[in-house]
C-alpha cells in the first residue's frame, strides 16, 4: 500500500498535471502560485511541456524551481533544464544566462560540462550564413575553446572541436568574400589584404588554396610577377592535386610564368615554411 506522504505527492502531482495541463493550449499560466507545490511536481511539469513541445513554458517552470526553492537540489536540476529548454526555444540569450549561472553556482558540478557546451552552441547555432556579422563566430570559438581545454575528458569536447573547425572556417569564408568583392571591382590591394589574412591565419581551413589562387590573379593585374609565381609554387605545393592548382599553372603559363619562389617577399617567407614542413 502507499503510505500517506506517498499518496500525498502522488496526489499533488496528479493535480497539478491535470490543473495546470489546461493551460496546455494556451500557456502556463504566470499569475498562479506554485508555491503549494513541491520542486519535484513543477519539474515534472516543466519536463512534461518540454516533451510536447512548450519550451517557453517548461523554462519558466524551471525557472520558478530557482526562485523558490534556491538551494534545494532540485533547483541545480532545474537551472540545467532551464538553459537547455530556452536554447530548444531558441531564446539564445536566455539559454546562455541561465548556462552561466550554471557554471557560476556549481563549477564542480559533472554537468558544468553540458552547460559550458550549451552556452557555446548559444552564439553557434546563430552562425547561419557568411555574410552576417561575425561578432557571433568569435564568441562561439571562445567558449568553444573553453569546452575544449576546460572539459578534454568530457562527451562535449569531440562535438565541441568539430564546431570549432566550422566557426574557424566560417571565419575565413568571410575573409574571402569580401576579398572576392575587392578584386571584382578591381580593388586589388585591398583583395590582396583579405586573402593574406586566410593564408596566413586560416592555413588549415578549406579556403586557403582559393586564396592562394585569387593571390595569383591580385597579383598579375598588378604586374607583381615575382609575388605571383611565389603564391603558385605555396599552392603547388600544398595543393598540386586540386583544380585551383590547375587553374593557377593556366594562368601563369599564359604569360610566360611558372610556379617558382621569387624575390623576397611574405610569400617567399611562407614558402620557405611550407619546405621545411613548418606551414600547413
């Protein structure tokens, strides 16, 4: 049989699933007191708007676990699922807040990982196209690093490199775009400056052999023979087997020019690396 504090829970939650499920349809309700309810019951409620889809609602259940019974262990429960229900909300500041105070209030805690991961993905998951501001991105790296070097051991640090590498790369789609931009309209040093920064500073990303290879093209339209040979040896180096390499040798060779360090210049410096396996 159940004993009578038992069939009083069980009673209490019933109710509050049955009473508080009537505002399913149109929201919680944010007037009414939870306070004749224990933690336990308006978690449960929080989990059961989660499970069907009101994030919003869930959160603000968990929230009020956090305002009213702050240093009981529901209330750490309740703030991870907290930041977690805003983040599938898709209220990015909210989840982060919430993530913070995560990490805040319990450091030592085996899900400061999860909150350190949730409050990286809320800058991620805003990076949606290259042409946005990249304020986002670089937020995203940081506390991407910090799941990284902070939480090596966690199951959060393998997902957390390979965002990592995409915000990186990202970063330099930017850079090429806009260098793109410049050399269309025949901006050539200010072309020249964007995609210097991708090979000097973005070597392991996907966009350096086109920006070796748009190099090449800045390069010609100014006469700078010697640069552009020098960025057809880095890219036949790195990059022999690629399109872009193709294309580079087209176009030197069409003007009576090959691949070849030449001069001194920051491209030599680089080939120099790429020789001695320092580069790439």
């Amino acid at each position: 049989m159940i004993g009578g504090k038992s069939r009083a829970r069980v009673i209490g939650t019933v109710l509050l699933l049955s009473v508080l499920a009537a505002c399913g349809g149109t929201g919680a309700d944010r007037t009414e007191s939870l306070e004749a309810y224990t933690p336990e019951q308006i978690f449960e409620r929080g989990e059961y708007d989660l499970a069907n889809g009101n994030e919003d609602d869930a959160a603000w259940y968990f929230s009020e676990i956090e305002r009213l019974y702050p240093y009981s262990s529901w209330a750490k429960r309740a703030l991870i699922m907290q930041a977690f229900a805003h983040h599938q909300d898709k209220d990015y500041p909210n989840s982060r807040a919430a993530a913070q105070r995560f990490i805040d209030f319990y450091p030592a805690d085996q899900d400061a990982a999860y909150a350190q991961y949730l409050l990286a993905l809320s800058y991620y998951d805003q990076i949606d196209e290259v042409g946005r501001d990249q304020g986002l991105t670089f937020q995203a790296l940081q506390a991407l690093r910090t799941v990284i070097e902070v939480y090596p051991d966690s199951e959060y640090a393998t997902s957390a490199i390979l965002k990592f590498d995409l915000a990186f790369d990202h970063l330099a789609g930017k850079e090429m775009e806009i260098g793109r931009y410049y050399l269309k309209r025949q901006h050539y040093t200010a072309a020249i400056n964007r995609f210097r920064v991708v090979v000097e500073d973005f070597q392991t990303t996907s966009h350096t052999a086109e920006a070796l290879y748009r190099l090449i093209e800045a390069y010609l339209s100014l006469g700078l023979t010697d640069d552009a040979q020098t960025a057809g040896a880095i890219l036949g180096y790195n990059y022999r087997s690629s399109e872009w390499y193709e294309d580079a040798y087209r176009l030197l060779t069409n003007q009576g020019l090959e691949p070849g360090a030449r001069g001194d210049n920051w491209l030599s410096s680089i080939y120099r690396q790429s020789i001695q396996g320092r580069w790439l």
